[in-house]
C-alpha cells in the first residue's frame, strides 16, 4: 500500500499530460515501424537479410559509417581547439567567442546550406577565387561529392562538439596542471599525459554526440551530395515518399535507432547526459 | 599554467576557426543584393529588387505567416507541457523519475529522420496529415524537452525549503506553484519558450514528410528554392533568416543577463 503510495507521487500528474503524448503519439509509430521492419512485405528477417544480398544497401550503409566517422574526427578535432582556448583565456575574449559560437550554433541549417551551395558550387566564389588569384586552372568538384558533404556537415557539427567539451574542461582542477608542471613535466608533457586523459570523458561525450547527430543528418547530404553521395536519411526518405516501400526503410531505420540507444547508453556511463545537453538535473 | 606558444597559435587557430563557423552563412547577404535575375555575386551596383520581390510575393508571405502561426502556437504548447513535466519531475525526484527524464527527452535526440517516419505514419490514419494541428503536434513534441531541459536547469538552483516554507504559511499548492515556483524558473521557461519556436521556425525534415500543399512553411519553401537553386529571392529570405536569428539572439542574451543581474540583486 505505502508503495503504491509513493509510486503514485502527487507530480506524476504533471509529468502525465506530455508522457501520454508522448507513449500515444511517439513512442507507438515508432514500435509500429520496428514492427513493420519485420513484417513488410512478408514476416521474417527478408528486410535485414537485404542488407548483405542487396550492393547497393551495402554501399549506403558503408557510406554513411565513413562520412559519420570523418565528420565526427574532424569536428571533435576542431572543436577540442576551440574548447581548449576558450576555457584558457580572459573572461572577456571568452564571452566573445561563445557568442560566436552560438550565432552560428544559431544559424537556420537551410541558410547555411543554401551558402555552401553559393560558396562551393562549380562556378561559385572559392573557385572564382581561386581562379582568379591563378591558383588553379579548372574548378575544383567542391559539391556532388563527399567533400562537399563533409565541409557541410563538419561545419555544422562543431558548436555541438565544443559545448561537452567545453562543459568537462571547465570542471577541472587547474592545480592538478600547475602540479605536473611544478613536477618538473614539459608544458607538452603535461597535455599529453595530465590534461588529455582527464579530458577524455568530454571527447567520448562528444564524439559519441556528433556521431548520432551525424548519422540521421539530411538537409546536408541531400543538397551537397547532390544526389551522388546517397546517406541512409536520404534513401529513407526516397522509399517512403517515392517507392513507398516501408519494410526496406522500416529496416534501416530500426538499425540506426539500435545504434543511436546503444550510443546513448555508452555515453550516459561517462557523462550525465543532462550535462551535455544543457541541462543540469 | 602559463600561456605557452602552443596555447598562443591554438588561440589564433580557435578565433579562425570560429570566424569560419560564422562567415560562410554571411555570403547569402551579396547575393540578395544582385541586380541579376539568377544567382551571382553583384559587381557594380546593389539592387534591393530581391526583396522587394520577396516582400510582395504571396507565396513567402503566407509561408512567413504560417511558419509564425506554428512556431508561436507549438512555442505555447510545449512551454506549457514541458514547464509542468519539469516541475512534476523535480518534484517526484526519484529513479523513476530519472528513467522518465531520459526517456522524454528521447524526441531530442532520435534522428529526425526517424521522428519523421513515425508521425507520417500515425498522422495519415489520424487524417491530420499536411493541417495545421499534424505539424503542431509533430512539433510541439519535438519541442517539448527543450523546454524539459532549460526548466529542469533553473529548478536546480531552486531551494526546496522556500517550497515547504511557502506550505507552511499555508499556501496551497496551487498558490505555492503559481507564486513561488514558477516566478523562480522563469528564465528557464522563457528560454525554453525561445528554443521551441526556433526549432519549429527552422525545422525542415518532419515538416518535408508531413506537410504537402495546404501547408507550406518558410523552410519548406527554402528547401524548394534550395534545390531549384536558380532565383535569390531565396537569398533574401536567407537574409531575412539571418536577421531573425541575430535578433533572437540579442534578445536572449539581454534577457539572461538581466535575469542574471536579479538574481544578484
């Protein structure tokens, strides 16, 4: 009796009203579609079975672990840059570079896109540019290519890779540093074997969120890729709105939805995953 | 640690860095103000024809208007939902409350593309698929943990004992709710109220997969201009974009520092 007192907590009516929308509205279309993954067109495992009969299915899936890997590199990299100097400056400096961070954190995704497409394009400015300063003699295949993908989508992914970052380095101890280097350890020495590994948490937050972030990205790829650099949000889209088939797309997105809570899982046990999403519960 | 060379070339680096983060979206302003009718850099002289055209165009305009009408009403909706599931949860406080947390600010962080197929599934038998209410919903419960997560920040500043102290003077819990609690995480909501709207004025792909002709918002209809990638009007609207963002921007940096300065007062 007093358990079932206490379970039914008089603040679960708050909580209720967005809950229910969300098991009712959430939570069942998408149990409906892992549903489907294995029962459309026929029950079974035929939709995952495609995965390893169907090249194409391959190529897409094999394309989109490459471009999330480079993506997730090449933002933690920078982003660790970014973080770094932040935490390490005045007060002043600090406040400037994290409002330009979150200006371009910010920035609708159309409108950044929409300037790749102006900068990168075939007869756009960095190849004018570049042409015109007689650096090249032909223009460069910025877009339809995975180069185009990964400046869009790396560009895009760095205020996300600073902010865990930035929220585990500022919860160091500085006096740790001061005592390696009072050891009589190099400044180098220092990063690589103090300051590094007690910024690991962050960089696996990090890496962990970019790669999730990256594996369901669209807007990016479809524009950028120009059709030639097929990611598995855009062959979704394409069989659920073109070829209407549902088993195949069910499948892949019941896939990416396995990774995404198996990634989740991984990074909750090294960092509060409130932390990194802002919050502090 | 003293600033060594390594942490100076790092700082040079993290400031070109930030400007390359910044810049790249800047270039959509020249742009709008080609006096050509395709895309192009303007060369001798400036033209506001482009928004000009952007302005008296119908179609932007009713996407303007629609895109406002479903940021402000699922801004409404999920500050309201989201605020008192913070507080219902803060107020539980245990592991259970810990495992709903999480599991409510899934719709966060599932791939979009996946929140996407989900709603056009239900919404087509619902009969609500390309209305008004189908990217409402779809987007209020996008919205939601947002305002879950910046509610749930301010709560944890907030002292539990002004609660039962608010008790012990008698007031109910209604009271103690509307004068205690809620005047406290304001600045939480307020930011929550701002995200929301953001994240429906700026969010392309549920509203690609749900939205057909009755509706058509000012992404939607920048996508289109996207990837005909032929008329600047688009420009402008990218500009227009731009201006919105900055404004927010300005306005919630004003807004926390004030909150900031009360709660020093």
């Amino acid at each position: 009796m007093n358990a079932i007192r206490k379970s039914l907590h008089p603040g679960w009516l708050l909580v209720a009203p967005f809950l229910l929308l969300v098991i009712a509205l959430y939570l069942g279309p998408i149990l409906n579609i892992l549903w489907l993954s294995v029962t459309d067109p026929e029950p079974g495992m035929g939709n995952y079975r495609k995965l390893f009969v169907s090249d194409s299915l391959l190529r897409i899936f094999w394309t989109t672990i490459r471009i999330c890997l480079i993506t997730t590199v090449g933002s933690v990299l920078l982003g660790y840059s970014i973080a770094y100097a932040m935490v390490h400056c005045h007060q002043k400096q600090k406040s400037y570079m994290l409002t330009l961070l979150l200006v371009s954190f910010w920035i609708s995704i159309l409108v950044r896109t929409f300037s790749w497409l102006m900068l990168l394009g075939h007869r756009g400015l960095v190849n004018n540019a570049l042409e015109g300063m007689g650096v090249i003699s032909e223009p460069i295949a910025f877009m339809r290519n995975e180069l185009g993908v990964l400046i869009g989508m790396i560009h895009y992914m760095i205020p996300y890779a600073v902010l865990p970052l930035l929220v585990n380095m500022q919860s160091l101890d500085m006096r740790v540093m001061d005592a390696s280097r009072n050891l009589g350890a190099s400044g180098q020495q220092t990063f690589m074997r103090v300051y590094l590994p007690l910024t690991l948490p962050g960089i696996v937050a990090s890496s962990l969120l970019i790669f999730i972030l990256s594996l369901g990205f669209y807007v990016t790829p479809a524009v950028l890729g120009g059709g030639k650099v097929l990611m598995i949000a855009e062959y979704i889209s394409v069989q659920l709105l073109v070829t209407l088939k549902w088993g195949t797309a069910a499948m892949l997105a019941g896939l990416m939805l396995f990774g995404v809570l198996a990634m989740l899982y991984i990074m909750s046990r090294f960092m509060k995953l409130s932390a990194v999403f802002g919050g502090s519960a | 640690m003293k600033t060594g060379f390594f942490s100076l070339f790092n700082r040079a680096g993290a400031w070109i860095l930030l400007l390359f983060l910044v810049t790249p979206a800047l270039i959509a302003i020249p742009v709008s103000l080609t006096p050509k009718r395709f895309l192009s850099m303007p060369k001798d002289e400036l033209s506001l024809r482009h928004f000009e055209k952007l302005f008296s165009s119908p179609e932007w305009m009713s996407s303007f208007f629609q895109s406002a009408t479903i940021g402000i009403s699922t801004s409404v909706l999920a500050t309201a939902l989201g605020t008192l599931c913070a507080i219902g949860l803060w107020r539980v406080s245990s592991k259970y409350s810990e495992v709903v947390r999480a599991f409510l600010l899934l719709p966060l962080i599932i791939p979009q593309i996946i929140s996407a197929m989900a709603f056009y599934r239900l919404w087509i038998p619902m009969g609500i698929i390309d209305s008004y209410i189908g990217l409402i919903l779809a987007h209020t419960i996008l919205a939601t943990p947002m305002v879950l997560i910046t509610v749930s920040a301010s709560l944890a500043n907030f002292d539990p004992k002004l609660e039962q102290a608010s008790k012990n003077l008698g007031a109910s819990n209604w009271t103690t709710m509307r004068r205690v609690i809620l005047p406290s995480v304001k600045p939480g909501v307020y930011a929550g109220a701002l995200f929301a709207f953001i994240l429906s004025w700026d969010e392309i792909v549920v509203t690609l997969f749900i939205s057909k002709f009755s509706v058509y918002t000012l992404p939607r209809r920048m996508w289109n201009g996207i990837r005909e990638n032929t008329d600047p009007t688009v420009a402008a609207a990218a500009v227009v974009l731009i201006a919105i963002t900055i404004l927010a921007f300005a306005f919630s940096a004003f807004m926390s520092r004030r909150s900031a300065s009360d709660t020093k007062a």
